[in-house]
C-alpha cells in the first residue's frame, strides 16, 4: 500500500504544478507595453540571426524577445 500512496501523492503534486503553470502562462501574454524579461543566449542568437536575415533591430528584439512576431 505506501509504493501505490507515494505514486498517488507524486501524481497530485505534478498536476498541481501543471495547473499553476498554466494560469501562470495565461496570466502573461505578450504585449508591447509588458516589461523585458532577461535575455539568454538563445534569444539573442534569435536576434542576430533575424538582423542578418534583413529584418530591422525592433522587429528582432520584439519577435525573439517579446514574443510579438508579426507577419511581413
């Protein structure tokens, strides 16, 4: 009986963080007025790769670190 309570309890704590992540991920969408997160190395790499691709700073910078790409 513990082996199969601990698998219960396991369960439950992991549908709780699925829960709370996911308010937590509706709670944020991106618009141009929400503040920066921090960059990582992806995302400027996002950048970087965006400029040489022709597209202008702002554009990059909103796509790959807002999350606001907008289609050309």
């Amino acid at each position: 009986m513990p082996k199969m309570k601990r698998k219960l309890i396991t369960a439950t704590v992991f549908l709780f963080g699925l829960a709370l992540g996911g308010a937590s991920a509706s709670a944020s969408s991106p618009t141009m007025d929400a503040p920066v997160p921090a960059i990582t190395q992806e995302m400027a790499r996002c950048v970087y790769a965006c400029e040489q691709g022709g597209q202008s700073h702002t554009y990059c910078w909103n796509c790959c670190v807002r999350n606001i790409c907008i289609e050309l």
